[in-house]
C-alpha cells in the first residue's frame, strides 16, 4: 500500500533466538518480527488489510464495515486504518449484551480513532456469511454501500497480502508457524512459501474448524489447496482471550529470556505451542522453525 500516511516497513526482521529448550532438540527458532512491519497495524493485520484498502480507496469508497469481538485486533487496526486514511469506519461487534457496558480496552481504542460501534446478537452475528443476513447487519450499522472487510481480514484479497509474508521467508526455516485465529494469514503464508517448506497453524480458539475455511480461502484466492500446510490443534487455552496462570506465566519468562514484548490472545500461544512441540520431538534435529511474530501487546 503507497498512501503516504500508513508507510509500512516490509520486509519484516528476522532473526534467531538463543533458546536451550530449542537447542537441546537440535532446533534453530527463528522470528520473524512482523509486528514491526507499521507501529498501528502491525504485523498481519497490515498484510491482510493493505490489499483491502487499496481496492476500497480505488472504488471510491469512504467508509471501510468490519466484524469482530470484543477484544478483536483487527477492529483496532481497522480503525487506525480508517483514522490514518480518513475513511470512516464502522464495527460491527459480537454480543449486544455489551451495548450498555463501559467499553473495554480494546473497544475504547477503536471508539477514540473513530470507530463506530454497532453490537449485534451472537446468533446473528454467528449467520453472518449468510448473504442476506449480512446485509441486514450492514445496513441496521448503518453503513449501506460501504466496503465490507470480513471479520479477521481474511478474503481472497487478503491472502495474497498474507502470500508475500511467505516469499520473505523463502528458504529460510523448514517450518514456518503462525497463530490462527480465522486462518486468512495461514491461508496466504503457505501459498508464498517455496517447495518443501511447510506453514504451521496454531489456532487460537477451540473447535476444529479451521481446516475447512482455510481450503475455502484458498479456492477461492488461487483456485485450490496452495503451498503445504497443516494444523497444531489443542493450544487455544481454553478459548479465545482466554490467558489463564500457566500462559500468562510462561509470556512472562518468554519476555524476560529474549527481551521481546509477547501480546498475550496469539503469540503466546504459538510459542507455548511451539515449545512443547519442539520438546516432545515434533521437529526433526536439525530443523529450523520460524515463529511469526503478528501482534504486539
């Protein structure tokens, strides 16, 4: 994306970390700081929203509608998106249970850049791939002829933002590893990678899922399964914003052995998860893994 006022800076860091839980399996661990890549859209919030921007800004659209929950990253980059670009953005919030409460943090940024939020019933919310819900949704928010970005990002479009993360790690780690929370970035990773390296998911919530939407993205963005990829199920921690004492624990030392700030919803969890891969033997001696660092707290 060119508009002066987002400047990203890909290619994104990487570099190897000096860890003995790695070491002593004979695995190199690798990060690929992508939360580096824009101070306000870190990561691949950028990858998966500057494709989308773009075709927005092209069709002459000013305002960007959006989905999420209440402690959505992708509703704050939006936002910021939207402020940076002065586009007018709406959020379209899972749970209108919250309509009255104090917003949380994570709302509170996306109302102080400009964000205005609509909160809809979880089942509605949970129907809105429907076409004619959608559309409901969209214009009870208000927003009738506004660019729809769909919750998490993930579209065709984003997944081709997503494939150039994958050629920046050509040739550089056997496995490449990623949290997932809709599986857009996934989707796009492996589809960038070179032949005979292999993009690892690690989804952060629970459910078993996952799969089948990311086969449907990549049908739909390169017209059938692109790139090998798979799964590591069974590191949600009980769910999605769930951070319970063991997790926050383990950020914590992560943090203090590597001097890196760990945002706590996913890239704890592909940590933890690669950790415990590496040390019940999931990775062959001598394997390079790349962790993809998406968010910063």
């Amino acid at each position: 994306m060119d508009h002066p006022e987002l400047r990203p800076r890909p290619p994104s860091p990487l570099h190897e970390v000096r860890d003995e839980r790695f070491g002593r399996r004979g695995v190199r661990l690798l990060l690929k700081r992508d939360d580096l890549v824009h101070p306000e859209l870190p990561g691949n919030k950028w990858r998966k929203l500057a494709p989308n921007l773009r075709a927005a800004l092209a069709a002459g659209h000013g305002t960007l509608v959006t989905f999420g929950g209440a402690y959505s990253n992708h509703l704050r980059a939006t936002a910021a998106a939207g402020r940076l670009l002065g586009m007018a953005t709406v959020g379209i919030v899972r749970g209108d249970e919250l309509a009255g409460r104090p917003l949380n943090e994570s709302l509170a940024r996306c109302a102080a850049d400009g964000m205005r939020l609509h909160f809809v019933t979880r089942s509605e919310y949970r129907s809105k791939a429907e076409p004619e819900v959608l559309a409901r949704l969209v214009n009870g928010a208000g927003a009738e002829g506004a660019y729809v970005v769909p919750e998490g990002g993930s579209n065709a479009l984003a997944l081709h933002g997503c494939a150039e993360l994958g050629r920046e790690l050509r040739g550089a780690a056997d496995v490449v590893a990623v949290a997932c929370g809709t599986g857009g970035t996934l989707a796009g990773l492996a589809a960038g990678l070179a032949p005979g390296q292999r993009a690892l998911g690690v989804p952060v919530l629970a459910g078993g899922f996952l799969g089948a939407e990311i086969r449907s993205l990549q049908a739909a963005a390169f017209g059938g399964r692109a790139g090998e990829w798979s799964l590591a199920e069974g590191y949600d921690h009980g769910g999605y914003a769930r951070v319970p004492a063991p997790l926050e624990a383990f950020a914590a030392d992560f943090e203090h052995r590597h001097a890196l700030p760990v945002e706590r919803i996913y890239v704890a969890k592909l940590l933890w998860a690669l950790t415990d891969l590496t040390t019940s033997g999931a990775f062959p001696h001598g394997s390079t893994v790349a962790a993809v660092i998406t968010g910063h707290p």
